[in-house]
C-alpha cells in the first residue's frame, strides 16, 4: 500500500518541498529509504520505530520503502521524522485520510514519540507561502518563527499523537497567531550603551562616522584601551532593523541553528566575534553540505575580528570577496551555493607584539623587525578595504573616575540614522545604500570638493604618500561626515577629519 505525505528541506538558506512516499508491501522486515538521504535521514528509522512503537501503536513487520522526492537532492537532517512516521502509520489505516496535500509536516521524533525542533522552520514558511501550501506542522518550538510568515496557518505541536490527531479531527487545534511589530519591538532590545565607555572621545567619533556611511573599521591600541568594548557596542547606534531585514537574518540564524528555541525573530543587529584561531570554513562557511559561516551569521550586522593579526593569513583573505561584494559564493563538485553576507567590517589590534608601542606609560620591547612581521600578517588588499583607522591611547584615570559617561547610544543613532536616510534618497535607483558602497564613478558624480579641499587633499596624499585607494576612501567618509552635519557640500573641514582616519597610511609604526 501506498501512502504520501508531505515536508520539506532547506538548501542555503532557501527551501524546496519534499515529497514522502512510503510504500508497504509483503516480504522479509525491512526499511530502506532512498531520494540520497544522508546519515541522519537514514538513522530516522531506528527514531520512527521506537517512537510508534512507544506511542502504543503497532509497527509494521512487513518491507517498508521510503522515497524523498526530488531524489535527485540530497536530503540532510531530521526534520523528515514526522512526515516519515505519519506515512508509516497512513498505510497501516491508522489515518483517517488518505489525501494530507497542502500541509507540511516537520518535525524530529524523540524515542518515546515527542516532537523536537528543526532547523530552517522560517524558510520552509516562507517556501510553503511561495507555493500556495496553507498548513504547515511544526514542533512547538519552531512555532513562533515559522507563524511570523503570513498567510500560512503554522499548528506547533508535542508530540507524534498530536499530529495523528490533528489529521484525524479528533481535537481541535488553533494555528498560532502572533504580532509581528510586537515581536521585533520586544526582540530589539540592547543590553549595552555607548554611554557605559569612558573616554575615547575620538574614538566614539569615528565609530559614529563608521556607521553613518557604513565604513569598515579598524582600532589600533595597547591592551586595555576599551577596543572591544567600543565594537560590541556598534550595533546600538546602527538603524533598527527593519522587518525584511529581520527575517533575513532571522533566516540564516535558523538554517545554522543558532536561533534561540522559542524565538521568532532575531530584533537586533548581529554581532559575531570569531576566535583567531577559527578556519576558513568557519569564517565563510563550508560543509559537504555547505552551512553559513560567520560571514554570513554577521549580515546586517558587524563582523569584528579582535587581534587581527593573530588570525592566519588565509583566513583574512578569504574574506575579500564577502567584504566587496556582499556575498559569499561556496562551490562544490555537486552544487554551488551564495549566501548573503552585508556586515560591517570591524577589526583591532594592537600597535606591536607587546602592545606598547608609542605608550608614553608603558616601555616596548618589541624590535623593529618583530613590529614588521607582526604589522604584514595583514595584506594589503584586505587594509585596503578598510576605510577607517584609527589609534586609541589608553584611558586615563581621571577619565576612568568620571561619574558621567559620555553621549548614549539613542543620540548618537539618531544621528545615523539621519545621515542614512539622506544617503538614501541620494542613492535612490543606484542599487547601493551607503557611502561605503559608492563607486569610482558614483564617488566622481557625489563627492564634488572645493578647489581649497583640493589643495588640502593634494598636499596630505604628497605629504603622507597615500595611495589612489585612500584618495577615494577619504573623499567616502568626507561624504559621510558632511552628512552627519546635515550640509549639501563637503567642506574641508570634514576632508580634514577624514585625512585623520587613515593611521595606517601616515607611516605609523616609522
């Protein structure tokens, strides 16, 4: 006998439905799935059996073939428990329907017939609205996150007797109802504040620059001048996610499986901050079956890699093509996958091994030769990319002793968000929505100066040597800076501010 039931899975972060069919026929005991599952889907078996079998129901002893359809995907993962389970149970009778098309049911069993969560519940609600399918079962924790896609009804069930019952009408189930705006508001919520940092007055100013334009950064100080602490607070003065973007992060999070159990939506900018010690897999994401890397974990949020030296040269410069384009491409014999990866680039590190180089507190003993190969583990290409350099000295004690913090995070976001909303409008129809993103031509069209910003910009690339790279980074944060204060032109007092963010041309460590 035949029965079909229906699931799906997530390739990327995008989904594809999945059609189970389970045929039950005369001969030796026996369960073979084929449609390339992998070693979770094939190990469902032993998890289907034992479950049925401690829901109080009767296992079939008869040859039991499950096709997963495309069978030309491979399929991964747990999510086919239920769908599998229920096909198992529709050819023994057990079912009072024979036709369950247009639900999805999802869902990993447990050994006594619970239902767990599954990766990817968002995509596959989105995938199901796509397709016109108006049901989907999910486990109860997936719920929220799967309800926040509209016109689908999502039912978040316990257990595996729930969803018979819910196929066979014998209770009632509501799908659940959840408010969108109200979710983001509650998940939008920071636990830290600008207004918690001490000093770094210059600092502060050219993180809020950084963000104005969403420019690349980099913080070049001695150990314990509060670069960390200043980069985990980027996200409190980036613009609020808007809905899309929020389930688009919301998305990536899912299918890596980093999504909180119970959440809906992930309200707040990312903020991943890998170890040094992290691969190029991790960083950019791999897999048999590619998964998102931190990358792609960071989209519409910030990437901060503290100690930027100590990471290995390959690791940094996998990251050029995510870092210009704003996606990551990962290809394999069998598939090639991209995935979204539009962050915020924030480095630090400090100015040599010991990290007193230039402190008028502290001796370095670092020789000139150590600071130069402590200085080239990073390239050229990947400095390059970045628009912002700046140093940090460290804090003083009257400073540390202030009761009063400096400005919070809510000023100086209305600030961002005021110069985005200006770019915006600015860059309407150019498919770019910052100053960081502006071309050769785009930066020839908007960032006209005065013939005495000329002489100044003139003077500091013959003064300091800088390269063609930093002439158009200047003029980008020229651009921001102007923003910022609301005017039309660049001034040159704001190209004079941006000749200052660039450290690392100005022969730092000579």
């Amino acid at each position: 006998m035949l029965f079909k039931t229906f699931s799906a899975a997530v390739f990327g972060i995008d989904a594809y439905p999945v059609e189970v069919e389970v045929d039950i026929s005369a001969g030796q005991p026996n369960f073979t799935t084929v449609g390339l599952p992998d070693a979770a889907v094939r190990e469902s078996r032993d998890r289907i059996r034992s479950a049925i079998k401690n829901c109080g129901l009767d296992f079939p002893f008869q040859a039991i073939t499950v096709n997963l359809a495309p069978a030309d995907v491979k399929k991964e993962g747990s999510g086919f428990d239920l769908s599998i389970a229920l096909g198992i149970l529709g050819t023994t009778g057990v079912l009072l329907k024979n036709d369950l098309k247009g639900v999805l049911f999802l869902g990993e069993l447990s050994l006594d017939g619970g239902l767990r969560p599954i990766k990817g519940a968002l995509s596959i609600a989105s995938m199901a609205r796509q397709k016109g399918l108006r049901k989907m079962v999910v486990p109860v924790e997936n719920t929220c996150e799967a309800a926040v896609v509209e016109g689908v009804q999502v039912f978040g069930l316990r257990s595996l007797i729930e969803a018979m019952d819910f196929i066979n009408e014998t209770r009632e189930f509501r799908p659940a109802v959840v408010n969108t705006e109200e979710m983001l508001a509650q998940a939008s919520q920071y636990g830290v504040d600008f207004r918690d940092v001490k000093g770094q007055l210059h600092a502060k100013r050219a993180l809020e620059v950084a963000t104005a334009g969403g420019h690349n950064i980099l913080m070049i100080g001695p150990p314990g001048a509060g670069k960390t602490m200043l980069a985990k607070r980027i996200p409190t003065i980036l613009p609020p996610l808007t809905f899309e973007e929020a389930i688009q992060t919301t998305k990536i999070h899912s299918v890596a499986g980093q999504l909180e159990a119970g959440a809906g939506l992930v309200g707040t900018r990312p903020f991943r901050s890998p170890h040094h010690t992290i691969s190029d897999a991790g960083l950019i994401g791999g897999g048999a079956v590619p998964r998102p890397g931190e990358v792609s974990l960071a989209h519409n949020g910030v990437l901060f890699l503290d100690e930027l030296p100590e990471f290995q040269r390959n690791v940094l410069e996998v990251m050029r093509q995510p870092v210009e384009d704003g996606t990551v491409t990962i290809a394999r014999a069998a598939m090639s996958l991209t995935f979204p990866s539009r962050f915020m680039l924030a480095a630090a590190m400090n100015p040599c091994p010991c990290g007193f180089f230039n402190d008028p507190s502290r001796e370095c003993t670092c020789t000139p030769p150590m600071i130069q190969r402590y200085v080239s583990k990073i390239s050229g290409p990947l400095l390059d990319r970045i628009d912002i350099h700046i140093d940090m000295p460290a804090v003083r004690f009257q400073e540390l002793r202030q009761d009063a913090g400096g400005e919070g995070s809510e000023a100086i976001r209305a600030r961002v968000v005021k110069a985005r909303q200006r770019q915006l409008r600015r860059f309407a129809g150019e498919k770019i929505y910052c100053n960081a993103q502006m071309s050769s031509r785009q930066i020839r069209k908007y960032c006209n100066i005065s013939p005495e910003c000329e002489r100044l910009l003139e003077s500091a690339m013959s003064r300091l040597g800088l390269s063609a790279r930093a002439h158009d980074r200047i003029l980008k944060v020229a651009r921001t800076i102007a923003d910022l204060e609301g005017a039309e032109s660049i001034a040159t007092a704001n190209v004079s501010e941006a000749i200052q963010y660039r450290s690392l041309d100005r022969s730092y460590w000579a």
